[in-house]
C-alpha cells in the first residue's frame, strides 16, 4: 500500500485491519450459513463441500479483481470482501473433520491442519524467490495476487472431492 499507492505508514497499518475484519466476520457468518444449509437441506455435502466451494471462488474473484482498484481504499475492501468469503469457507473443514473423523476427529483435525502448514513451508520460499524477481526486474506486484486467486480456484475446486459422509 506505501508503495504502490504513496500512503503513509499510519494509514497503511489502518487499510490492513480490514481483511482482518473481514475474515472474522465471515467466520462467523460461514458457521451460520452451514449450520442453517445443514438443518434445511440434511446434506453434508452442500453445506460442508457447497459452502467451501463458492466462497473459496468468490474469494479467488475479489482477489484477482482488486489487481484493477484505483486507491489504497479500494483495494482494501476489495481484499477485505474477499477476505470475508475466505472466512465463510473456514468452519467448513472443522466441520468436515469432525463428520469423516468418527471417533478420532482430533486426529483428522491435526493432520489437517498439519497438512495446511506444511504447504505453507513449501510455497514460501517460492514466493519469496518471485517477490525478489518483481523487486529486481521492477515487474509486476499483480503476479502475486494471481497466484493467490489461482490457489482459492484450486481449492474450491478440491472441495467438490470431498465426501463429508466418508468416514476416513
């Protein structure tokens, strides 16, 4: 944001609560909205799998349409929207776990998450290399962007694998 947009640091440090905001709100607004699908429609597969599948799109969306904002305003809500839908998508795979783990939902919770952060050792390194490639070439910051949106298109597509009735 000070960068791209000329801000001060004060008023950088404020835009970036909004993404925080966002995902906590859509957190809680996610739990609802699988709880309420679950009750009307018995489905664990629309609830759990449907849920994660069209927020983690409209995650990717407002992620690759904030490459086109014009002010540091508008690209923290636009992050920050899609930072809500990424939100929703978080009690899905708690509650995944819990229906496929049976008796040992810890045990698939753990691993998991496991798996999550694992994947997040992996990749850093990579996007560290790619920001370092944009900083020496002055390229273009949006590259990174799209790879998020890439990974929530993924992601969203993987959950339409998941059987939530499976136990594992």
């Amino acid at each position: 944001l000070e960068y791209k947009f000329g801000i001060t640091k004060a008023a950088a440090g404020m835009l970036t609560t909004y993404p925080l905001i966002g995902v906590v709100l859509g957190s809680l607004c996610g739990g609802m909205v699988i709880d309420g699908l679950f009750n009307k429609t018995g489905s664990k597969y629309i609830s759990r799998c449907g849920v994660a599948a069209v927020a983690l799109t409209l995650t990717a969306t407002f992620a690759f349409g904030s490459t086109f904002t014009g002010s540091a305003q508008q690209l923290a809500t636009v992050i920050a929207i899609g930072s809500f839908f990424s939100g929703m998508a978080m009690p899905c795979p708690w509650a995944a776990s819990i229906d496929m783990g049976g008796k040992n939902p810890a045990l698939v919770m753990g691993m998991m998450n496991a798996a999550g952060c694992l994947a997040g050792i992996c990749i850093s390194p990579y996007v560290g290399k790619l920001i370092d490639h944009i900083k020496a070439t002055n390229g273009n910051w949006d590259i990174v962007v799209y790879v998020h949106a890439g990974f929530y298109l993924c992601a969203a597509l993987l959950w339409l694998t998941v059987d939530p009735n499976k136990p594992i």
